[in-house]
C-alpha cells in the first residue's frame, strides 16, 4: 500500500473537498439556498446523506474510527475510512490509498511560492475545462423570493418575538437577540420572515449567514461534530458546486472539520424554533470559487508535489481569511469580526429638534421626534423633511450614557429622495464632531443600517437634514452604538 505523509492544517477541509470534485466543477457565481440535501438516521452511528441521486453512508461514527460510503447518480462507489490516533488522523481511499496527518496543525507555503508560475511552468488546463466568470463574487438570494437580496429590507415587525427582543445589526445584516432567543442570530421574523423549515442563507459583509431547516437539525440532534458538519459541508457543497460532486466534496469538508472540532462541550447549537445557524467567511469562499481551477491543476497533474502546494496555499488563505461559527460558538475567526453583541447604548430621549428654512411658508419640517429613540428599531420613525436648497431639519437625542463604540442609524428615505444625512456627537452638548461616516446621501426607500462609524465619549447624537441641492425626506428609527 502506497502510503503519503505530509502535514496538513486545519484547511484539509476545504482541500479534501476542491481535490475530490473531479467530476463536476463549480461552475456558478451565485450561492442559492437548497432544500435537497436530506439526512436520515438510521441508528446512533449511521446517518444517510441524499442530494440530487447521490447517496452517502456515515457509519461506525465514534471519536476515533468511522466511514463514508459514497454512491453516485452512476452507481460508481467511493469509500472513505477515517481513523483518528491521538492527534493524527489517517483516511484511507478505496482501501488503497492513505493520507496520514496531524490534526489543527497550520503551515505556510514554500517560500517564494506562485501557485501560478509554477503551474505555468508545468502543465497545461485540462482540454475543455470550463472556466469560472472573472471577477464575480458569490451572492446570495432566499429561497423565499429567489432574488438577490441587499441589506436594505422591508421591516414587518411581526410579533412572534417578545418586547425583551433586542434589534441590531451584525455583520451588515439585521440581527435579534433576547430571552426567548437561545442564542443571536439573524432576524428570523420582524425583518427576513425566515421559515424555520427551510435552508436560508443571505450575503453580509464578510460572512455568509445561514439557517439549516428544522427537519435536517432535529436529525442532527444528538450527533457528534463529524456527523454535524458532514451535513453542513453538504449543504454547502451544494451551493458552491451542485449535486452531486459539491455535495460529496462538501460532506467531505465536514468530516475532516469534525476531526479538528472533537466536542462541542456546552456551545447551544439548536436555536428556539430547533434550526441550526452557521457563518462561514465570504472572502474565503469567493477565493475558493475564484482560485478553483488552479487547485485543481495541481491536485492531477502535480501529483503529491501539487497536493503539497494546494494545502500550503489553502493553508495560508484559510489563516488570513477564515471564519467559522455554529450555533452560539465561534471556532475560527481570522478576519477579526466581533461576536454579536446587543447594543449597549442608544438614544434615550429627545434633548431639542428644530428646523432652519429662509422660504415662506417654511420648507423645513420634523415630526415624531421621539421615534428617534429606544434600544431597537420599532417601525416608530422620527421624520426629517428640508424641501429647498438651504433647508435644515436637526433632532438632538440624549444617549443612556457615555457611549463609545460603532454607531448606526436605521432608517431609509422616501422613493425619489437623494437625502443629505449628517450625524453628530457631542460629549458636552456644545462641541460637536462629525462621525466618520456621518455624510452620506440616502437613496433606500426601505429601512437599513446605515454605518456611521465609531467614536468614543460622548452623550449627545445629533441627526440632520440639509439640502445641499436635492430635497430631504428622511425616516429615522433608532440610533444604536455597539462596541
């Protein structure tokens, strides 16, 4: 038996998956939430994951010794036996080949090392080798409207969360947290209207965020992490490859991570409507899906010298731009994001508000000012109108205390409105500073985010209008500092 040790990180994940997707590349640019992934547990070891034709076996599931069986749409059969020795773990092919390598373990690539020199310098693409869209990234669509979404969406503030729910944002997108929230996670009901018996997933920042559907979680109940994330790695296969290749190769993914991921110790992995979430990185996603053909290139035509320089390659990738959280935990996080964390400070009450207009009558006007205030956004607006050019609506909120952090405004302008938006604090309520992001030109007729940036000390926010060309109409709801 031919035996190949070389050392191999925490992206032996992601490289499993890339090496073993011989048979269908992926060949889209858009990530679209898919039902077809069903699992099925057989006994407390053995769990059936179908997609598309393709049928896995995970069975003799334990710590250390366990198997995936692979049977595709053409009845070709793949076996895969995985046994974990301390902190090597040894996975044999067909019974043939074996890949021996420590687990958790990051290395660099070889010095001076370009992936695309040296394939240039030795082989050529496959004859007929599709080739992935340049310079496109993955998007995300529900499954409930089918079309890309943004971050500006239609609140409906529906009432199935509690008045303790707390609304914000996380990642660009909206996000809930509260008593009868097992853990935070995106805005299931008020904002996305997020069936929990669906696969959901939507593009924010620099996470891709998803919710697996209630049947496949409650199957996945009291499974071990290999069983976990071979589903998750299915499903996400799926959307980065198709059925059935992704889907294998994403199962793949799954249980190598398992073998990183040995307990999920006290980490809530079941939401309260029992869905699982997880966010994995957006950048490292795209590069897997940019960088595809080149890993490969050298997974067939390099021979264990390429699978050497894939691994370094997605090594370092993986250790520059990797993200992975499940549940309430999060395991990786090389891009530095904050865990989602409840605002700790807001408007608390209105100090002043006042117009400025030169025109008769006044083409200036504010109502509702006190919908300016609380911790969460609540449908209440405040309303800012400067119709000339010239014109100047201001309301003055009093913050619950000396806030420091990221500040953020949700709220959206009417249809046909370029609003000039300027946002203001003050730690004395007589020296105002602009927020980095405070100038900006709302054109969303539906309510957002709107990322102001940080800044520290201070116990005023100043929200204004002012036409400086284009007509102001402008709906505020809430204004939330996040550290």
């Amino acid at each position: 038996m031919k035996k190949i040790r070389f050392v191999i990180g925490t992206s032996v994940i992601l490289f499993i998956l890339l090496t073993a997707m011989l048979i269908a590349p992926i060949n889209a640019s858009t990530m679209t939430p898919n039902s077809s992934v069903q699992v099925t547990k057989l006994s407390a070891n053995e769990y059936i994951i179908e997609s598309n034709g393709m049928r896995m076996v995970l069975e003799n599931y334990s710590d250390t010794d366990y198997s995936l069986t692979v049977t595709n749409q053409t009845g070709s059969v793949m076996t895969f036996d995985f046994n974990k020795n301390g902190t090597e773990t040894t996975e044999t092919i067909n019974g043939v080949e074996t890949l021996s390598f420590p687990i958790g373990q990051a290395i660099s690539p070889p010095t001076g090392f370009s992936p695309a020199q040296t394939i240039n310098q030795t082989l050529s693409p496959p004859i007929g080798s599709p080739s992935l869209p340049v310079n496109q990234t993955l998007t995300t669509s529900s499954s409930e409207t089918s079309s890309t979404q943004s971050n500006s969406v239609t609140p409906m503030f529906s009432e199935n969360y509690s008045p303790n729910t707390n609304y914000y944002p996380w990642d660009g997108l909206n996000f809930a947290s509260g008593q009868y929230l097992l853990y935070p996670h995106d805005d299931r009901n008020s904002i996305y209207d997020i069936s929990p018996y669906i696969d959901w997933s939507m593009a924010g920042n620099e996470l891709e965020h998803f919710q697996m559907d209630h049947q496949n979680s409650q199957t996945l109940v009291n499974a071990g992490p290999v069983a976990t994330f071979a589903v998750i790695g299915a499903v996400i296969g799926t959307l980065l490859g198709g059925a059935p290749a992704g889907s294998l190769v994403g199962a793949l993914i799954g249980i190598v991570f398992g073998l990183i991921i040995t307990t999920f110790g006290n980490y809530i992995l079941f939401d309260e409507d029992g869905c699982m979430w997880y966010w994995l990185s957006l950048p490292f996603l795209n590069w897997v899906q940019s960088e595809l053909w080149t890993l490969y290139d050298y997974a067939i035509y390099l021979g264990p010298v390429g699978v050497a320089y894939d691994e370094a390659w997605i090594d370092s990738t993986l250790y520059s731009e990797g993200y992975v959280r499940l549940g309430s935990e999060t395991f990786f996080n090389q891009l530095g994001v904050e865990d989602p964390t409840v605002p700790q400070y807001w408007a608390a009450s209105i100090n002043s508000y006042s117009t400025y207009s030169t025109y008769n009558p006044y083409s200036a006007a504010i109502s509702n000012p006190s919908g300016l205030c609380g911790p969460s956004p609540d449908g209440n607006f405040a309303y800012l109108y400067a119709g000339n050019y010239g014109d100047e609506s201001m309301i003055i909120a009093n913050m619950n205390g000396e806030a420091s952090g990221h500040v953020y405004l949700n709220g959206y302008s009417d249809s046909g409105y370029y609003s000039n938006l300027y946002v203001y604090v003050s730690n004395d309520g007589t020296n105002w500073y602009l927020l980095p992001n405070g100038d900006q030109i709302i054109t969303a007729n539906s309510a957002y985010y709107i990322d102001c940036g940080s800044y520290s000390n201070f116990q005023y926010v100043a929200v204004v209008g002012y036409d400086s060309g284009d007509s102001v109409s402008l709906h505020i709801d809430s204004v939330q500092v996040i550290q």
